[in-house]
C-alpha cells in the first residue's frame, strides 16, 4: 500500500520566474497537456492579476480535456487597508474561473513589517480573510505560507499563528515553503513533524527552492514527516536556483520509498515529459540531471562499462526505463528496441522487435543522435526516418538547388530576403521564388510554392511553430543548429526536425520532411 | 570554534569521468593550483595506472608550489590471485611518488562475487594487504569503499568486515561510497552514525554521487554523523549524474553549520573558482546551479525585486559576496525606476532617480521590449542602449551595406554561406568578405574582419554563447526571433541581444553591440 501524494506544478508560473524562460500562451497549453497527461494532480497556469498573457491562458485552458489534472490560478492575500471585495488581485482571481486557487502570505516577521509595511495582527487579518473569501466564492484554496520555515527560525509562535489564520479561514491545503531555498533536510523533517503533530487539522504541503542543492532532500523530508501535497517545478525551472525539481522528487518517492505520486504507469514518461516540457521553454535539460539528464544513465569507464556487463545492478540505482531514459555505453541516446518497435509496426506491423528491420532503424536513429537530432516531439520526422530505413519511403519530390540571400544596401535601412529553389517532382523541374520575413520564411513560401504546382493539398498547410535551438552553444555561432517546425493542414499537426551546422539548412530539413509527410498521409 | 572537516576533491579524475569532460596535463596543473588557491586539503590527480597522462600529471605536479593541498593517487586493491609486490596497480601508485595514495575496495558482496569473481574471504585480504602494503611504503592510505552503503543494504556485517579489514591494515581514512549515488541522507545520516559510535578507531570519510539529486543532502548528513573527510568534485563533473559539488558543500557547511572546510578568508574564491574549473574542462557552469551559477542570485519577479531594495534578506539566503558571486536584478520591460537607476549611474553618476533622464531610458526599454527584446542578461546591450538614451554614446562604426548568401548547387550536396559587408570608420570605408558554418558565422567572421583593420584589439575578442529564441511561434517562420550573443576578451565576458523578423539582422544587431561593448570599454 503506497502513501498517496499530490503532486502541484509550478512551471507555467514559478517555473517562467527562471532567467531566460518565458512562455506564450500556446507554450503554456501544450505544458499543461504533457502535465495533464503524466498524471500531476495540479498544474499552477500563472498569475492572472500581473499579467494579461496568463489570464488569457485561463480562458483558452478551459477547452483542455484533462483527465486527471485541475489548473490553479495563482496570487496573493488582499492588500492592507483594501477589503476582499475591492481587492484588484482577489479579484483577478476570481476571473480565471479556476476551481482552485492558490495565495500566498507572509509567514516571517521580517516580511510582514519591512515588505509589506503592515503590523503583524493586521497580516493575520489579511491571510484570514482573504482565504475565507475564496472559499466563499466556492474555490478550493491552497494557502502558501511563504517563507514559513524562515519565518520559524525568527519567530516560532507567528509563524504559527500564521498558518492557523490560514485554517481558520478555511484554507484546504498550506504549503510550507522554504522561499529562500536556505534551509535543511533535518530542520525541515523535525519542523514539520513539529507541526504535524501540533496540527492535525491542517492538510500540509512542502514548496522548495533549491538555493542551498538540497530542495529534493527538503521535499522529500518534509513528505517522510507528513506533507502530503507537493509543489515544484517538473523540470526545476523557477526564480534563482530553481524549484524542487518534481522529477526527481516523484522518481525518489516513487521507485524507493513507496509514494504514489502519479499512476504507477505514467512513471516511464518521466524523462519524455521533461524533455517535452524543457523543449516547448527553449531550454535544455543540462545532461547530469539526475533520473531525466541525457548523462544520467551514461557510463565512461572501462572499469564501469566492464561491470555493468556483469550485473546492471553494478553502477546504476534504478534501472534507466523505469523513468524513461535510457543507459547510455557512450555512443548514442535513444531510447532501445522496446520503444521504437511500436513506432515501427504503425507503418509495418509485421516487423519484428529482433528483426534485421528493426535493428537498421535503431541503428539510423542512433548515427542521426548523434548528430544532434531528437525526436521527443518530432513525429513526423520519425515516420519518415522509419520509412526511409524499411525500405518503404516514395519519394516524391527532390529540393535540385537552392539560394538564400539577405542584403541590405547602403543609406537603406531595409533588410530584404528572398530564395530561389528548384525541385524535381517525377523528372520534371520547377523553379519557385519567394521573399519573407528572413531567409526562413522566404524558404517555406518558395518550397511550397514550387511544390503546390504538383500537389495542390499542400495549399492548406502552414507552419504554426518554429523553434531554433544552438547545440553546444560554446562554438557558438559556429555551433550546430537544430530546428523544429510544427506544421497544421487545420485537422491535424505534426512536428518535424533538421539538424545542421548551417541554420538555413536546417530549416531546409525540417520543411521537406513537414512537407513530405503531409503527402504520405495525403 | 567550527568543526574541522578535510575536503579532499577529485575533480581531476572522477570529474574527468564525466562526459563530455578530459582533462590534458596541462589543464590538470591549472586545476590543482585553483584548487590549493582555494585551500582543499587533498587533490586526487588521477590514476597512474589507467593512463600515461595521469603519470606525466603526477611527474609535473611535484614542481608545483602547494601552500594547502597535497596530492594523492587513486587505485585499487590488489588484483585477486597476485602478490601486492606483483600488482601492476599498486606499483604504478607507488611510482607515481606522491604523499598520499587512495585505493578502492568493494563493500558490496554482489560486486565480490558478480565483477570480481573473488570469494568474500579473499576479498578481505585483498583489502587489509593492498593497505598494510602501502602503509610499508611509507604512504598515507585513503581507502575508498566502494558501495559501502549498498553493501550495507545487503549484508551489513559483511560491509563492516570490509572497513575493519582496511582498518587492520593501518588506513589513514575510510571514505565510505555511495558509488551508485541512490541513497538518501536519512539512511547515510543513521548508517554513519552506528558506524562512527561503533567504530570509534576509525576516521571516517563521505563520498557521495548525485544520481537521486541528493548527493549534497547526503553528504552533509555525513559530516553531521561523524565524517570529518569530504570527498567530491569542486563543480559537481563526474560519472552519470556527477559526484557531489563540493562548491555546495563547502557553502553549506562553512556558511550555515559551523565547519570549517576551507581558510575563511578563502570562501569569497567559491564562485570564481569554480568557474575557472569549469572553463578550462570546456564546460560551463549551469546558470541556476547553487552559489556558483550566474543566476543562482538574479531576481526576475517586480514583487522579488521591489521587496530586495527594503531588505536584502528578503529573497537571499546567503549574502551572494560571501560566495564570491554576485546579486543580479534581472531587467525587463516591465522593471521599474529602482531597478534602472543603478545601471545608469554606473555609466552616469548624478543622473537621478526621477530624472527626465531616467524617463527617457526607461521609455527607450519599455519601446524595446515590446518589441520582444529582453534584457535579463542583456548587460552589454543595456549599456549601450542607456549611452545612447543618455547621449553619450560615440558612434565607432557603422555598417553600411551587407548581403548573406546560402546555396546549394544542383547535383552538389554541399551548403556554401557567405558575407560580404561593408562598414565605414570615421569616413572611412572598409569592405570585406568571408564564409563560414551558415550565414551567422559568416556574419561574425566577415565583420570582425573588416573591424579589425581600424580596432586591433577586436582580435582578442571570441563569441562563447549564441542563442535563438523564435518569438511567439505561433506566426511561425515569420515570426520575430531573439538572439543572444555572449562574448569574451579573455579577461571578462558580456552578453548583448538582438531582435528582427529576420535570423540575420537580429543576428548582426546582437554581433554589432558585442563588438561596440568591447570598444567602449577599451
């Protein structure tokens, strides 16, 4: 019998506090969806009160069909000297129509007078208050008691009068944070049992920064003393070092100390969804990431590869698929047979997991690894890839020559782009040209344009996203490039990938794979 | 009075088993001199029977000047069946003439049985010989049990056979491993602890891998048991998930609980060098990593940075000098007067805080911005952009005209890019012409080019980061892009940004202002 926690996501709101992160609101959907899926119990939109984007987030998140997450709209208690009822943030709050809501208020003394400028039995006010008005207004609140374990340190007695303020207004779950991500395992574990214990009541959580490289040993304290709600980062994205990182804490918990924190059979997407959620930031999971790092299940020695060999037990505490990821002999990372076979038989189903068929796919998926490419999102390229190496693949167009050039002439402030291409559909040639919006875009009008005279249904296909990322980006511009374009005919979508030193090129590569597998499919 | 624990960091050889990571004896000789700069007790240099470089490490190292730190070599025990006097490993320890020699022995009868293919009784031997042997020699013995806590799990009495046989022999330490790096610091903490209380004789060691992302918890716990020698890697480098960041360590222990890891006076060196580490390992340090990162103390939330300007406790846990490392307030469009008026005044000294002057620069961002330029970690480009708000920017060049191609000939599989540009320097015109890997290493190259014939010192200069960011990707390839551009002298590195519909000119924009910074700080 596992011990049930929620799990609570932050991402889209603590998680776009990170440098460098920021989401649109298409971005902050498909995050959702991927969250939704591996089986969060929560998933925090942002804040609707600082920002139009999230609020527009939260009308368009009530078409997503999910199955076993509850979006929650994310602020604060009402200001001081301003009732509920004028509150602008409570009632932005009220406004995203989410059935929960998350508020946070001041737990250490230090905030309450120097921050907030307000006395301290007018900050019990404030947090009593302003939960009990949520509640009133039927919403579940989740109270976080920000700084609460700082606010501990200085003043054990308000810290605690702070949370039962919460509880008596009502508050069904307060998340403990450690703001300051200072604090550690063993001061979190005896606080909470502390509190625990005094507190039977309350309903508690854990919210951890990881300023300190401790954030999934606080996380997993503070469920061993009695949280059972847990808040985090799927990836550890957040302000400064980051929010407790929850694929570490659900793989913890989880596979060794027997937690349930997500259906038991969504723990292989670990890895996956990281990478997913990781892509859609533009950011890069760094490869020592423990559990969903590309290195995570890497073995360099000799002496290590030799044992492993012997016994998998030798050099690795879980097994890799147990999370998705995968052992890696330093050669190449993708995932093995069991993964791909089930690609492979939705164009084939007759082939075999330990066919000669099978093991020339891997094979090119891993020269192609090692290039840079990857396919966590890439679909359509992957059918393709597949195709090509069963033998199966028509090909029905050749890009002949291309060029691409961008100028701007002297006394003129205006950059132009444009493209002439070539393509070679069944013998016949035909030449296209185009100008865009950068040599991107006028490559994707002249592809297409060359194209629509042999096959009309590309008409209704448009990319809907494109996405750059620099692989290794300490070669900088010298650096390889990868591309990924998402593509729509209005019924469905598939993304494509190209990988090349040259960004042009790459771009190249994922256009005719978007544009070749509209025709397959055609 | 702080507790004394001995840091004992080998970044020189399990660091170099990370991937991606190797090390020339060169690089090697830098690191350990950083190393005893900083004030490490020990510096394990490699293995001296694994490789030849490691011996010529070995060899060189004596000529450097140690004022803290002495070296030791890494092997292991005895191969089964052979006479220490025959033993290939322990001979080349032994010439590789160092103080100390650290040697690992396993803990773990799975690994006895399954990778050895030794008895459990031999084993013993092997580890109580292998020591006495060395000790004969005069050395001192760190002796390393590898797996001790998974071979605890398994047999207990077994993994304390195994540190009493290296006890028998004379070991100086035992460090005992989580090799496999899945422990977690509530097991090491009482595991320690009963060894410690049971063991009194022996002086104890920690040395903890990250797998579970608990390896700084871990550690830790360790110190708190009863370990007074740490050993780890000063940036985290090691196989799979890394060793534990001994930068972390050290922080938390000398910082918060009273040890003292290294001279006081030397914890302002933390971040610097681990930088320097991970500079010459070609590898970078990841911005959000604890006390070291670049973003381990940037504030991005207006509601962080406001209540930073009241307390600076507010969001900190550590005042980031004590690290070495320094606060950053991330600005965006949305950052408001006290956020700006330090950049201005660094540039600027009497400009005030609600000066017409501050309007403007403020006005100029908020333009940019909604743009989509961003500036967090923008710092060349913001002061570029406050110079010229201020009018006190001088105009050093100006690029007049460019055109970027990119082609594929027919029948040719290669991509050709060029650049041609023309620039103009104080009336003078310059032209000049160059290819590259795509049309942006084209561009940077070409540019530099025609720079460098009026700015010699252009030719330290070298791009170390580029990054893209497709904005709103909905709109696809003609959407606006986002680059960002970091460069370096050598001596300090700065970071500028562009944005266009076009990848080339926002490109040329963020290369512009890279090379405008260095001038201007010329």
């Amino acid at each position: 019998m596992g011990k049930n926690v929620e799990i609570y996501d932050c991402t889209l709101r603590d998680g776009a506090q990170a440098e460098g992160i920021s989401f649109s609101v298409q971005d902050k959907l498909r995050i959702a969806q991927a969250l939704d899926d591996i089986g969060v119990a929560f998933i925090e939109g942002g804040n609707p009160c600082a920002s139009q984007a999230d609020m527009e987030f939260f009308r368009r998140a009530k078409s997503l069909k999910l199955k076993n997450a509850v979006v929650s709209a994310f602020g604060s208690t009402r200001r001081k000297g301003v009732s509920c009822e004028d509150d602008v943030g409570l009632a932005a709050l009220l406004a995203a129509e989410t059935r929960v809501c998350s508020i946070f208020g001041k737990s250490w003394d230090l905030h309450v007078e120097n921050v907030l400028g307000a006395s301290l039995s007018e900050n019990l006010l404030m947090i009593e208050r302003s939960v009990s008005y949520l509640k009133g207004q039927g919403r579940t609140v989740v109270y976080d008691a920000e700084h609460f374990f700082d606010g501990y340190f200085a003043d054990e007695d308000y810290a605690i009068q702070t949370i039962r303020a919460a509880a008596r207004g009502g508050a069904d779950v307060i998340a403990l944070c450690d703001t300051n991500g200072g604090a550690f395992p063993d001061q979190i574990g005896s606080i909470v049992a502390r509190v625990a214990s005094a507190h039977p009541d309350i309903k508690l959580g854990i919210h951890a920064h990881n300023d300190g490289e401790l954030a999934v040993a606080n996380t997993c304290a503070a469920a061993f003393a009695g949280c059972v709600h847990i808040q985090g980062t799927f990836t550890g994205f957040g302000e400064r070092c980051g929010n407790v990182s929850l694929a570490s804490v659900i793989a913890n918990l989880q596979l060794k100390r027997g937690y349930i924190c997500i259906p038991e059979d969504k723990l292989c997407l670990l890895a996956g969804t990281a990478r997913l959620v990781a892509d859609v930031a533009n950011d890069s999971i760094h490869s020592r990431t423990p559990y969903i790092g590309r290195s995570a299940f890497a073995h360099k020695a000799g002496m290590h590869i030799d044992a492993m060999s012997k016994s998998s037990r030798s050099y690795e505490h879980i097994p890799p698929e147990a999370v998705g990821n995968s052992r890696r002999k330093l050669t190449s990372g993708f995932a093995g047979r069991s993964a791909i076979i089930s690609l492979i038989n939705r164009i084939a189903p007759d082939v075999l997991r330990d066919s000669d068929d099978t093991s020339r796919v891997l094979k090119k998926l891993k020269e192609l690894s090692a290039e840079g490419y990857e396919f966590e999102s890439a679909d359509a390229s992957i059918d393709i890839i597949i195709r090509k190496a069963l033998g199966v693949h028509i090909p029905r167009f050749t890009v002949l020559s291309f060029k691409a050039f961008t100028e701007k002439y002297p006394k003129d402030s205006r950059i132009t782009a444009g493209v002439m291409i070539k393509v070679d559909v069944g013998g016949k040639e035909e030449l296209a040209a185009a100008e865009g919006e950068g040599p991107v875009h006028a490559l994707d009008k002249a592809l297409r344009k060359a194209l629509k005279v042999f096959y009309p249904c590309l008409s209704s296909v448009r990319l809907t996203d494109f996405k750059v990322r620099v692989l290794d980006g300490e070669s900088a511009t010298a650096a390889a490039v990868r591309v990924l374009v998402e593509s729509t005919d209005g019924k469905s979508s598939w993304t494509t990938v190209g990988v090349s030193r040259d960004i042009i090129e790459a771009s190249l590569l994922a256009l005719v794979d978007a544009i070749d597998y509209k025709l397959i499919m055609s």
